[in-house]
C-alpha cells in the first residue's frame, strides 16, 4: 500500500441503498433473489477523491440455505448511475471484483490484515439458514480518481456481475438457491473498506497528486 493510504470506511445502509461515511445505527435489511438479482449501494464524493489499492467487504449476510455464493463489483458512476468505465489490455473493466463462497470464509489469521483477508480454504462451515454471518470478502486492487459528483458504486450478487466482453469466464456453477439478506446498522456494521489516498500537496486549488 501507498504509505500515506487513509482506509476509509463506507457503511452499508439497506433502508435506502446507500454508502455512508458514518456507521448506521438502525438495524435495516434488504434481500436479493442469488440466481438473478444485485443489490447496489452509493456514494457521491463531495471533492475529488482517489482510491488506489486494495477493497475489502465487511458484510453481514444469510442465506435460505446453508451456504451462499457472493460476487461484489466495486465500481464507478456518474451521480445518476451511468457506469465510468476503464480499459485493461483495450477491453472496459466494469471495476474491481471480488467473490467468496461463504462456507469457505474461514481467515488464516496469521496471514489476514485489516485490508487484505487471507482464507484458509481448509475446511467447510455451512451457514445455518436465515442466520445473520459475517464475511470478509477480499476484493481486487485497483487505482481511479473519483471526480467531485461521480458516484462510489458497491454492487452484491449471486453471480459474476462482469459482462461477457471482459476476459475473465463469466459464467460460474453457483449452489445458490432461493433469497440473500443482507444486513446493515446496529450490530450488523457492513462496510466497505476503501483505500483513499490524500495527495501530496495542497494549496488552495492546487493538488499535487
């Protein structure tokens, strides 16, 4: 990480599906149908803003069943939702993506940051149905400029939310079945953790990044 990297965190609100720089203190849930929905969360930058480095998802989730596969797409938007695509190789990258399948959410605690969660991948810990679980979801690296009005896009599915024209395979054998909750406020604090850099100099509308 860049030494002067401020994570951030963007709490997740389900009452009205926004990203917000203060914890919520009201208990709100909203669910998504795993084989053909997503769920979006946003936040509009006041100021001009960079994230460079990794994501990670903090979130609380349960499942009809017991277990649960959960893609993120950490994207950027115009302040009406039009995706702000970058190219990777001459192809548009939607954003940085991430995905766990939840009974395999176990951390290497030797090896997991704040940041970065490292799984162990050595044993299945099926969830119980509609119970609230936490996940920390690891999610790819990137480095854009947020513009003041453009908008920080969490979009949470259960499937991969990249279209077919990026390079990675797009279509994945799910064991999802039936509705996700997602659970936000009180003692659910889902959050994005965002690296935000500062820039290196200010003085007054002069930014040296």
């Amino acid at each position: 990480p860049l030494a002067r990297t401020k994570y951030t965190k963007y709490f997740l609100n389900a009452a009205d599906r926004s990203l917000n720089s203060k914890a919520i203190t009201e208990t709100k849930t909203v669910k998504y149908d795993s084989q053909k929905e997503d769920i979006s969360f946003n936040y509009t930058f006041v100021n001009d803003t960079e994230l460079t480095g990794h994501f990670k998802l903090h979130l609380w989730i349960s499942s009809e069943t017991d277990d649960a596969d959960v893609f993120v797409l950490v994207q950027k938007t115009t302040a009406t939702g039009t995706l702000i695509p970058t190219t990777v190789f001459g192809v548009a990258d939607p954003g940085a993506h991430g995905q766990l399948r939840a009974s395999l959410r176990e951390l290497d605690q030797q090896k997991s940051t704040d940041a970065i969660p490292f799984y162990t991948f050595s044993k299945r810990q099926p969830l119980k149905a509609g119970e609230p679980t936490l996940l920390e979801i690891e999610i790819w690296p990137t480095s854009r400029i947020w513009h003041a009005g453009e908008s920080l896009q969490v979009n949470i599915a259960g499937r991969p939310i990249r279209d077919k024209s990026w390079f990675l395979p797009t279509e994945v054998e799910s064991i999802n079945q039936g509705m996700h909750t997602i659970y936000t406020g009180g003692d659910y604090d889902s959050y994005l953790l965002a690296p935000v850099i500062p820039p290196k100099y200010t003085s007054g509308k002069f930014v040296v990044r």
